[in-house]
C-alpha cells in the first residue's frame, strides 16, 4: 500500500552534543525537504517524504531509550514463533548462536528461519558471516577496545565485504515477506554516512537510506531505525563501515595515514514478516 500524497518522516533520537561539529544532517539521507525542532533531552527532525509516513529513531551514546522507543513503534516481542503473527515485531541478537558458529566464518544465512524461526535471510557479495563472542580479537588483537555489546555477548558481521543484505520471509517458511521497518545496534562508528540502512519495496525501489549517528563515548554504541505506516520493507541494505574486518585492517578515524571506519552490529529488531499480498 502506497500514499500519494506527500508524507512526513519523523526522526526521534536521543540528545547528542559534540563539540564544535553537529550531525543532524547524517542521519536521513534520502532528498528532501524538511526543518528541525530542538525538544529537550530528544534529538526531532522532520522531513518531508513523497509516499511514505515514516519514523526514524537515532540514538548514540547511552542506545537503551532509543532502542526501546524503537522497540515500541513497533510492538510486542513475537519470539520464535513459527509462521506469521498479527503484528508485533522480531529481535535477533546472535547470543543464542551456538558455539558451532561462532568465532569462525560457519555462520549460516538462513540460520535465523531454518533453525531459529524469526523471518530472517541474510546474504553479502562477501565471503562469510562471522559471529564473535570475544570482540573479533582472533581476527586482529587490535580490536581489543574497539567493538563493546549492547546485549552481551555476541557480534555478528561479513566478512570480505561491509554490506549485509537482509530479506524477509514469513518465519519459518520461504513465503516472501514485507514489515513495516528494520533498525540496528552498531559498534564503532567513527564516521560520518559509512554506515547505513537502506531500504527496498517488493520492486527493488529503493524506499529510504539512513545513517547510524557516530559514535559519541567509550562504549561506542550507535542505532538507527525506520518504520514505515504500512508493511511496505521487502528488504533491506545494511553497510558497515567503509572497511571489513582483517588481519591487515585497522581502525583509524582521526590519526594519520589512510582513514579507514570499521563497524559491526549487534541486535537487529524489525516488524513481523507478513506475506506479501
């Protein structure tokens, strides 16, 4: 279902202040026109879109509000439940992943329909996926401080690749499903715009891309997420960074030499996968 009329995407997020520098504009980078509004304690926007009504939630720094305001435009928590729900949303958060898959670059795509029925495919132009319950350390000792969890203990990225696909499917079969939005955890954004969601329609329309905020404290955290007023995400992009993970690759956003932002994700939280009439 699609609107005609033009539309409004509203941005809630948490405050952020850094110094000297602002990145309201980072965060919905689709055309458009739009103004600001300063609400204390809560980071506003407002956007004009053409089509959609859409609510876009950004928070960096201290993540937990702005994931549970996510969390609540979305509706209740539908756990593993096979087939489809009336409504409500999914979560994945890698920490049920076994011990097979971790730490190595085992980590199936379909995982989280076939084993874990949540309505969720995932492929990468890549090599693999690697889910890490120790910081990606045994890929690079350096990352030691870069990559903190939002629900401990598990990470999950590609590999060979900063681009993640994601596609929906009613949960537990291979029925093609829409929801009415996606949003993910980060860790280590350090630029701003090298990590984003974009989002697609049943045609490959390319919906809405937003930025995740940069990171703004020790613990690195950033989310973002979009949700639309109708089940219109067939699929989403998701680009981490601008540097996949290495034994050669190195983190480095302000010291010299070559810029390079390396990002992984944590909890992905999105409506139920309905099927697509």
């Amino acid at each position: 279902m699609q609107k005609t009329t033009a539309s409004r995407a509203v941005v809630f997020g948490l405050a952020l202040v850094l110094a000297a520098c602002s990145d309201a504009d980072e965060l919905v980078t689709e055309p458009g026109n739009g103004n600001a509004a300063v609400v204390p304690g809560v980071r506003t926007e407002v956007t004009i879109k053409d089509k959609h009504d859409v609510q876009i939630v950004s928070a960096t720094g201290d993540i937990a509000p702005g994931v549970n305001t996510y969390r609540g435009l979305l509706g209740v928590l539908n756990a593993n439940l096979v087939g489809e729900q009336p409504g409500g949303r999914r979560e994945v958060n890698w920490d049920g992943v076994p011990a097979t898959f971790t730490n190595n670059d085992l980590f199936p795509g379909d995982f989280f329909n076939v084993v874990s029925p949540r309505g969720l495919l995932l492929t990468t132009p890549g090599d693999a996926f690697r889910i890490s319950d120790i910081g990606y350390i045994d890929v690079n000792p350096a990352y030691a401080r870069d990559f903190q969890v939002f629900s401990p203990r598990r990470l999950f990225t590609a590999r060979g690749s900063t681009i993640t696909d994601v596609r929906f499917v009613v949960a537990g079969t291979s029925t093609p499903a829409v929801v009415t939005g996606f949003g993910s955890v980060f860790a280590d954004v350090g630029l701003a715009d090298s990590t984003t969601i974009q989002y697609f329609d049943v045609d490959g329309n390319e919906l809405l891309t937003i930025a995740a905020p940069r990171r703004s404290d020790d613990r690195g955290l950033s989310f973002v997420g979009a949700v639309f007023d109708a089940r219109v995400v067939a699929r989403v992009r998701i680009t981490a960074g601008d540097t996949p993970i290495g034994a050669t690759a190195f983190d480095n956003v302000k010291g010299p030499g070559p810029k390079h932002d390396l990002v992984v994700m944590d909890d992905f939280i999105y409506g139920e996968p309905r099927a697509i009439n």
